[in-house]
C-alpha cells in the first residue's frame, strides 16, 4: 500500500520542489541580486500568510475529514467556502505591511501581484489536502504544479519578454495560479455559495487547529527568519546572496523528504482510527526510517558536491555565497523535515498539537538569535552569512533533539535506532568513495559523482539490511511476473 500511494503522489511531489530548485537556479541568471531577494521574500512570506490564515482549517480536514460520516463531512464542506474564502482575503490585507518591511520601496503593481499569488496559491494548498483526503490524485497533482511548474515558467517568459523586476516575475506565477485555481476548484465541485459555517465545526477545527496555526507560524519564522535578520541587517542584496543557497537547499531536502511524506502520514491516521495504535505506531517508526534513509545521503551528498554544483549552475555574482550556504541550508531543511514528518507527526495522530508550541517557540527563538549573532559575529558579506545559516541549524538540531525527547518520553516514540546507524555506515562509505576519487569538473564529471555516489549508497544498504533487500527483491519480482 505505502509503495502504491507513494507512486501515484510521485509527480506532483518531485516535480513541484524540483520546479521550484530550477527556478532557483534560473533567476540568477535572470535577475540581479536585490531582484532575487525581492521574488524569495514575497514567496516565503506567501507560506506566512497560509499559515496565519488557512492552514489551521486544512489541517483539520486532512486529519479528520476522511474518518467523518456523511452528515459531518457535508457540514464540513458547507463550511468550507466562508472559511478558506474568508481566509483568502486576509491574505490580500496582509500583503500590504509584509511588503512594507523591504529594504526596497514596493511599487503599486508588486502590491497587486503579490496580493492575487497569496490568495490563490494559498487556496492550491488547502484544495490540494482536500484533494489529499478524497485521494483525487490528479486533481492534487494539479494544484501542487499550477504554481511551481506552470507559474515559474510563465515568470520565466514574462521576465525574458518584458523586464527583470520582481513585479513581473511575480506577476506569472499569479497568472497561472489563478488559472489551476479554476480547474482545481471545477474538478473538486466546489461551489460559488457561501453559507454560515456550523458553530460546532469551526469550534472543533480551532480546538485542533489553532496549535497548528502557532506552530505553522513559528516553523515559518525558523525557516525564514533568518531571511527578515539579513534583509533588515545587511539590506536587499545581502538577502539576494543568502536566498540561493538557503533556497536551494530547502527545495533539495523537500525534494527527497516529500517522495513519501503524502501517502505516508495518511495510512497511521487510518491505522489508528481503526483502533490499531500499534499497527500506526510501528507504520510512524517504518517512515521514519525511510525518511531518515532519503535525507542522510542526501544532506551528505549535497555537502561532498556544492562546489561543482554550484559553479555548474549558479550565476557567477552568487556563487561564493551558495557554496558556503548550500550545505548547512539542506542540513538545517533535513533536521527539521526528519522532526516535522516523521516526531511531529505523532502529536497530531495523539490530537495534541499544543505540545509543539513551546517547542517551536524554542527553535523559531534560537534560528533567530542564531541569525543575528552569527551576521553580526561573521562580520559581514560571505562569512557573516555562512555564519547566519550556522545559527540557524544550530537552532533547528536543539529543537529537533527536544522534540524527539519528550515524544519518546510520554508519546511511545520509538526511533529505529539501529536502522538509523546502519543508515549513517552506507552514507559515510558513500562520502569516503567519493571523497578518494579526484572527479575533476563539468557535467559530465558531476553527473558521474552523482550517479557513483548513489550506486555506493544503494549497495551498502543492501549489505546492511539483508532481510530488507532480499524482500524487497521478492516484491518486486512477484509484480514483474
């Protein structure tokens, strides 16, 4: 079941992060560095807003709407139009002060842009998880990529034909969305109306969902903060500089954390609905484990190859600040993307996402702090943000290792210690083979690094977990025939 789902959710969750790290790349060859820091800001500061605003909503749909009856879940989808309507026109209010806190003056038209790309690229997110729950995988394929996939591109046209301004790189991607928005909303059925929502729903969906909503902010403010400390600190170039690493290395973990994130949380929720909290329990430890077995090569990996990746990729002004940003933002993305899929997870499957407040508080704090002393320690340019990006994975680990801790203590979490080491011997025999082999330069001498480091890894995993591989060889073979 799990390899089934996590198939069918393939496309829309590697081809939106990766869409997104192509942009990433694409932008810096298109725009300028205080350009880039703009276009970053406005689409981190879009994941702010959903937090504030809609996410609280989702969240309770995704965790319960699949287990309602009929006469719950029409009341539910009653409900949901004033809700996420509601919602989408905060969003619009929102835009103006959080555009206001640039260190560059925002002109009318990146006001229009940035409001329309809030809304609907926040109302793709929450009809996506509905989409999600009624496991309408197409119609959540499309409002995954509507904005990655078809908006990057429409940016890159509209920057290419008209002018490298962040109104006009944002102004396709809104187009686009506003497009997908249509045709998602079409398929899901949803209609035009809006009623008043039932007291006894929104009051539950607030119980369970204003924890999330402090908490989607919080983890809004760990990862992004450091964006806020460098703009307001060092200015919008600086923030430029920063951004392509940081990034890249957010979409570079989120690529390997959501190979199975969506169909894995799903399948304990169901678990335990049916009373089986063993059966969800040990489903939360077996993703954990493959989660771990995703991101370990991976933030290792990136860190073995930044400096010809980044060479081979990155407009020249940016480089010497991606190399040195790109290793730690991946390592700080995958501490945080190990905890929030995997520990997290079961505080929501218990229905107490209180417990995360104090937790995130603590990281939100420490990214924060560990962004300015490390700019004002690093003493400016590349080593003062090298320094930034440090803080913040500081930050992130002491807030990961809390988490873990007490989900241990009064949760029965029980991390897979011993797959999780055998994890760690394939991916350090992967680093040492690379490490000994002078690869030289160019595609082709990254392309061949990559594709031996895997070869490496994916062989002493099979050493490793014997019983594991040789299932998986029967599997495979009973489905090919």
């Amino acid at each position: 079941m799990m390899l089934r789902q996590t198939l069918l959710y393939l496309p829309a969750q590697l081809l939106g992060p990766l869409a997104m790290f192509v942009a990433a790349v694409v932008w810096t060859h298109l725009l300028d560095a205080e350009t880039y820091g703009v276009v970053s800001y406005v689409l981190a500061a879009q994941e702010l807003v959903y937090m504030a605003t809609i996410a609280w909503w989702s969240l309770y749909a995704l965790r319960f709407r699949a287990a309602m009856d009929d006469e719950r879940r029409q009341r539910l989808v009653e409900a949901d139009n004033a809700v996420v309507l509601g919602g989408a026109v905060l969003q619009v209010v929102a835009a103006v002060p959080l555009l206001l806190t640039l260190d560059t003056r925002p002109t009318a038209g990146l006001f229009a842009a940035s409001a329309v790309l809030f809304a609907t690229r926040s109302l793709l997110t929450h009809y996506s998880e509905i989409a999600r729950t009624e496991q309408a995988i197409l119609t959540y394929t499309i409002a995954q990529l509507a904005g990655p996939l078809v908006g990057t591109a429409a940016s890159f046209v509209g920057v290419i034909t008209f002018d490298a301004t962040p109104t006009t790189a944002l102004a396709g991607i809104a187009a686009a969305q506003v497009f997908g928005l249509t045709v998602v909303m079409i398929r899901l059925g949803v209609k035009p109306r809006i009623v008043v929502p039932a007291r006894d729903v929104v009051g539950d969906a607030l119980l369970y969902g204003l924890p999330m909503l402090a908490t989607g902010m919080l983890a809004w403010v760990a990862t992004n903060g450091i964006r806020l400390v460098v703009d307001q600190l060092a200015g919008a170039e600086a923030l430029g500089l920063l951004s392509v690493g940081w990034s890249l290395g957010q979409r570079v973990s989120s690529v390997a954390a959501m190979l199975l994130t969506a169909a894995a949380f799903p399948i304990a929720v169901r678990l335990y609905e049916s009373g089986d909290e063993a059966g969800a329990l040990k489903q939360l430890g077996d993703n954990g484990s493959m989660l771990f077995a995703l991101l370990a090569p991976t933030t290792a990996g990136v860190a073995m190859v930044s400096r010809p990746l980044t060479d081979l990729m990155i407009a020249e002004p940016f480089r010497a600040a991606t190399i040195a940003i790109l290793p730690l933002a991946v390592l700080a993305a995958s501490i945080r993307n190990q905890r929030a899929h995997y520990v997290d997870q079961l505080f929501l499957l218990h229905t107490a996402p209180g417990r995360m407040v104090p937790l995130m508080t603590i990281e939100a704090l420490g990214c924060l702090v560990g962004a300015m002393v490390g700019l004002v320690w690093g003493g400016g340019g590349v080593a003062g943000l090298t320094a930034a990006a440090l803080g913040c994975v500081a930050g992130t680990f002491v807030a990961a290792a809390l988490t873990t801790v007490i989900a241990m203590k009064d949760y029965r979490l029980r991390p897979q210690w011993d797959r999780w080491v055998r994890i760690l011997v394939a991916t350090a025999l992967m680093c040492a083979a690379l490490a000994v082999v002078p690869w030289g330069s160019g595609l082709l001498a990254l392309a061949a690094e990559i594709v031996c480091g895997a070869f490496v890894y994916i062989a002493a995993l099979a050493l490793l977990f014997p019983c594991e591989w040789e299932l998986a060889i029967k599997k495979l073979r009973r489905r090919t025939g």
